[in-house]
C-alpha cells in the first residue's frame, strides 16, 4: 500500500525527526534540501506499510527514491514495487549497501554526485601546501578590507538578499539556470529552516553570505556562498572565518557536489578534501 504527496512545509517535523535518526552526512538527507528544491527534484513523500520515501528527479529527468527508513524492514517484493523498471535509490551511502544483494541488485555510483568532504579544522588553518594560493588570496583580501560579520536574521535579510541580487544579475544567467530561488528561500525561511549563516560587511556595505546547516554532530553543510565578486579573496575569506566559527563544534565541512561542472570541480578539489563522499545509486537488475 503506497500514499504520495507532494513535498510542503506539513512535512517539516516529521522528515527533521527522519533524517536525525538516518545521522548522515550526506548533504542531500536535509528538510531544507528537499524542501527549497522541491520544484526542481519534483520531490514528493511516499509513505508505504515499511516506512517512508521520498521520490525525487534527477537533473537527467531520471527518477529516484530515497529511503527514510531502516531498509531491513523491506521485503524485495516492496524494493520491486518501489522501483520497477525505471527507479533506482539515490543517494545510498556505502554503510547501507550490504542491504541490496548483488545477485538482485545493480549498484553504480558517479563522482560527480559525490560530496567534498573536509576537514574543519584544516579550512580555518589554510595551513601547508595545499593552501598556499588560497592564504595569499587572503592575505590579499585582509590588507585591503577590514571585514565585519552577523548572523543571518529577519533583521539583515534584506542586505542579505541585496548580495543574492547583485550575484544574480552578475551571473548572466536566468534564474531558471542558478539556484537562485532555492537560496532566497534559504534567506526568507532562514529561522524556520532551522539553518544557520552570516553575512560579511566590507566599509558598511553588504558583500557576501553564507548559509548552511548541521547534518549531524560532527558534519555541517555549506548550501549557499554568495558574494560580489569586486572582493578580491572574499571566498576564501567567507570559507576560512565559516571553519573558524564552526570547528569547536563539528569535525567536518561538507561543501555538497560538483554536478560534473569543471569550474566547480576545480575549486572544490583546490581546498583539499579529506575525502570524496559517494553516493550509490541502486537499480533492480533486468
């Protein structure tokens, strides 16, 4: 027996308490996540006799499920009804694939879909080799602007939005091809969302932001760094002063996928991960 619907803000409580038992740090287990993406995954809640789903999209328009639950307590028969033909699970963390038989079970995973995964302490040090290009960047930017930060509130969120704005426009791009619905969201919501940001200040003026969440006790989650790109090293600023006000109390900094996007990739692998967190996609085999 299978009830679906579509993904709102009634689901708060019950996906928040979901994914606190899952404890992953995968950056896509989130309320947030699923809720500001909603439209663009096409997310619903899937509630069948073994537990909850939710049914999501890919970029490619094929269609996923992920579990909300411990998948022990699914026979095959109910993984064949959730996934027929077309379906697969995603994302699966690693611990999770002693669930899928290999003899009934395909299991392939992409780098792309894979999370940077750092270590907090090494992003607030910039210390060694790796960091060499990103202090200087720093450097940089500390002789020429005295930075001043917030949290991100109700009272801010219009400077905030000013940044997003500013990025927005400087990005050439519709906002059909950035995420800039998703992180306005992100800013309107920031309190009910229970997520957690700051916004940086050079000489008075609103210059950059970032935005995230804890994933668990030891991992939180960079979903969103805007700034005005007339800062010189303002990012590696944004990134290193995030590590500094978050290292006493979490071990890692996920700073989610690429999205096979080179620039992207590029960047994130300059800071140096600790590791690359993949993440499994499970099919029936035909």
């Amino acid at each position: 027996m299978e009830k679906m619907e579509t993904i709102d803000f009634q689901h708060r409580n019950i996906l928040m308490d979901s994914f606190k038992i899952l404890n992953l740090p995968i950056s896509d287990y989130t309320f947030p996540n699923i809720y500001l993406f909603r439209n663009v995954s096409h997310y619903e809640y899937l509630t069948t006799d073994c537990g909850l789903f939710i049914s999501g999209q890919c970029r490619n328009g094929q269609r996923y499920i992920m579990p909300l639950n411990d998948l022990r307590n699914c026979d095959f028969q109910t993984f064949e009804n959730l996934l027929g033909k077309q379906n697969s699970f995603f994302p699966i963390p690693e611990e999770w694939l002693s669930f899928f038989p290999a003899d009934k079970f395909s299991i392939t995973y992409e780098d792309s879909d894979s999370d940077y995964i750092y270590l907090m302490g090494k992003m607030a040090a910039f210390k060694g080799g790796q960091y060499t290009r990103h202090r200087n960047h720093l450097n940089q930017f500390f002789s020429l602007y005295n930075p001043q930060a917030e949290v991100i509130s109700k009272n801010n969120a219009t400077q905030t939005m000013s940044i997003l704005q500013a990025w927005q426009n400087d990005s050439g791009l519709t906002v059909n091809k950035t995420d800039y619905e998703q992180c306005r969201g992100a800013i309107e919501l920031i309190e009910e969302l229970a997520l957690w940001g700051t916004i940086y200040y050079i000489e008075g003026e609103p210059a950059g932001f970032i935005i995230g969440e804890a994933l668990n006790s030891d991992t939180f989650a960079l979903h969103f760094a805007k700034a005005s790109k007339i800062y010189h090293g303002i990012y590696e600023f944004m990134f290193n002063d995030s590590a500094k006000r978050l290292e006493t109390q979490f071990k890692y900094l996920n700073l989610e996928e690429d999205m096979g996007n080179k620039n992207l990739r590029r960047t994130k692998a300059s800071y140096g991960p600790e590791m690359l967190l993949k993440k499994y996609r499970i099919s029936l085999k035909q």
